[in-house]
C-alpha cells in the first residue's frame, strides 16, 4: 500500500519532492499545507489535489486526513516545530536540509522518532551528486593508497542572505558542504577548528564565511572554506591520496572526476547513481525502503546528526576560540 504523506511547504524547493512522490508508486501525496496561496495553488495542481487537501496548518491537514508520513520542506527555522508536531501525531518525517538549525532539537528529534519506532530523514541532495560516491569507494578500496588530507573550497556569489536563521551560510549552504565532505570521506571525524568572520565590506546579519579544520580517527584531516557572499563563484574538492589525488570542481550532477598526479590530469569515470535514479528519485526511494523495510539509509535522521554536530561544533569553535571535541 501507498505511504500516504502530508507536505508541509508546496512549493520552490517543495516542489521537487511533490513531483517525485506525486509520480512514485510508493507514496501518495493526500493533502498540502502552505500559507501562500499561489505556492498552494501551483502545489495542488502539481499533486492532481483538489482544494479539500488545501490546508494553512499542520494540525488541520493531521486532523481531515489519515496520512502515514510529513514531509517539511518550509524556511529552515521551522523545521523543528513542525517536525515534533508530526513525530507527536505518530507520523514517519521527511525533512530538508538542514535538518534542524540546533544540535538540540535534531537531537530530540531523534530520539523522539526512535522511542516511538519512526522513521526521519533528511533530504541531504548534494552528496548524491555521483562524483562523491565514487571518490568515497575509491578513499575505501584505497585505489590510490590511503588518504591524507582533503580541501574544499566554496565561493558563493548569492547576492543576498539566506531566509533568517542562527549563522545563515553555515545552516543553510555550508551544511551541505559539510555533509558532502564527511560522506565522501569513510572516516570519522573526532575534533573540529572554526572560524566565521564577515568580510569588512561585508552586509549580512550574520557571518557569511567559513573557515574549518574537521580532523578524522585516522589522523587524516580536511579543511573546508565556504561562503555565500562571494564576488565570484567556484568550487573545488581535493583529496591527496598516498599515489595521487581525487578532484571535483563545479557542483553539477555531471560534473566529471580527475585524477591528478604530478603534472597529469586524467579524467575518470563515475559510478552510475543506484537504479539511474535522480538525486531527489534516491531520497525518496530511501525514504520507504526506511518505512517499508526498516532499512538504515545515508540519510537517516541519526546518520545526519553526524553533520549536525560538525556544524555545532565549528559555530562553537567560532565562539570559543578553542578546538571542539566531538566525544
Ligand atoms: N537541497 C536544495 O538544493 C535546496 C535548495 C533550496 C532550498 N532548500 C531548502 O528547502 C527548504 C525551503 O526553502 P525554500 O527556498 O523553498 O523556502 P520558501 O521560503 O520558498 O518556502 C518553501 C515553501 O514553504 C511555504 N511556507 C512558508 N512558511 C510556511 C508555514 N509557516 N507553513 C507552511 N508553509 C510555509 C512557502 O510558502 C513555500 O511554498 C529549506 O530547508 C532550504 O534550506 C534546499
């Protein structure tokens, strides 16, 4: 039978998840919840709904209908709150990155979630991108011999903050970075450096750049630099390998992977993403084979508070000025 899900959010970043589970046997969508009333319309019309799946708030949409899961996909600052109502209502949660914007809240989340035998998970895409699984098995089967160090490096031009939230690039755009980086690397990480300055010509409310030392069990280490008020916008992602390194620039879906040693460039092969499944096609597979199945996936909520405590752990860093101990 059909997971039957309520969708907090129906549009912008909502939409891509409505569309997939709207189009996936797996799921079907019974009611949307929005407070705008374009978004709402463009939702239902997305899901074939009609206008009694039309709600302006959890609790009602839970109240008219019988659903199994929520899916939230609203400004970060609220996932929290809508992810306990559900958690509360005995409902399995799909949630946006980021998961949450404190430690605290994923944390109780969780373990509200396990208590009461539910399912999370949170739709990090970005690590889906093909080139990060591949560099993940090849760091693994030490192809190239063992890792040592890793770089990444993040130049956002957004041209604007972020909705509000606590340090808005590191929530909202360096936690996918960050997330990307831990998932590529099978390490785990142990201590975390950080710094967050705002440039001085810089206009945000809070900083808008990041800088980062995360060191692994292994004593291997990886700097991340990122922000999202650059003039420019670049990427790039380096992993020096005993033999040579791995490296990415862009942050497109088919971005190609280069296998750099002295002053040779080759270009190599990514694996094909599971079943050729889309990044958002994956999330939702993963989401009811966790339903179904029972199954741990990448994306479940416990597997993701990893990210969250290195996110907590730079901001604390930031406010410190000492290294964090992840414990
Ligand atoms: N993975 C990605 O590539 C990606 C890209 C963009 C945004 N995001 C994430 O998606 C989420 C939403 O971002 P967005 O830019 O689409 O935000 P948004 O402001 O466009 O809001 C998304 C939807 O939530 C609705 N909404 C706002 N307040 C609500 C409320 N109180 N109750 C119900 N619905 C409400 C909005 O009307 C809209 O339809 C965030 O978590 C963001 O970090 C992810």
């Amino acid at each position: 039978m059909a997971i039957r899900t309520i969708h907090v959010g129906a549009w912008n970043r909502a939409r891509s998840h409505l569309g997939v589970m709207t189009q996936s046997e797996d799921f079907e969508p019974v009611a949307l919840v929005d407070v705008n009333d374009d978004f709402m319309a463009q939702g239902l019309d997305l899901a074939d709904l009609g206008s009694d799946a039309a709600h302006s708030s959890l609790t009602e949409a839970l109240d008219r209908h019988d659903c199994d899961a929520v899916v939230v996909v609203t400004p970060v600052v609220i996932h929290a709150p809508f992810i306990d109502e559900a958690l509360a209502a005995g409902k399995h949660v799909m949630v946006e990155k980021p998961f949450t914007v404190s430690l605290e809240d994923a944390e109780r989340a969780v373990a509200t979630a396990e208590a009461a035998g539910l399912q999370l998970l949170v739709t990090q895409n970005d690590r889906l991108n093909p080139v990060y699984p591949t560099i993940r098995r090849h760091l693994g089967e030490e192809t190239y011999g063992p890792p040592g160090y890793a770089v990444m490096i993040h130049h956002k031009a957004r041209g604007g903050p972020y909705h509000d939230s606590p340090h808005m690039h590191l929530w909202q755009q360096g936690v996918h970075q960050i997330d990307t980086l831990l998932s590529a690397i099978p390490r785990t990480p142990v201590r975390v450096r950080g710094i967050s300055v705002e440039p001085a010509w810089g206009t945000w409310p809070t900083p808008s750049l990041v800088h980062s030392i995360i060191e692994f069990d292994d004593g291997t280490s990886a700097t991340y630099v990122g922000t999202s008020q650059a003039r420019h916008s670049e990427f790039q992602f380096t992993v020096e390998c005993e033999e040579a390194a791995l490296a990415t620039s862009g942050l497109r879906t088919n971005d190609s992977l280069l296998l750099k040693r002295g002053a040779e460039v080759e270009s190599i092969p990514t694996d094909p993403p599971p079943g050729g499944m889309s990044p958002e096609e994956q999330i939702s597979d993963m989401f009811a084979r966790q339903i179904n199945e029972g199954v741990d996936t990448q994306l479940s909520g416990r597997n993701n508070l990893i990210t969250i405590r290195v996110i907590d752990a730079i901001a604390r860093s930031t406010a410190s000025g000492e290294a964090v101990d992840l414990g």
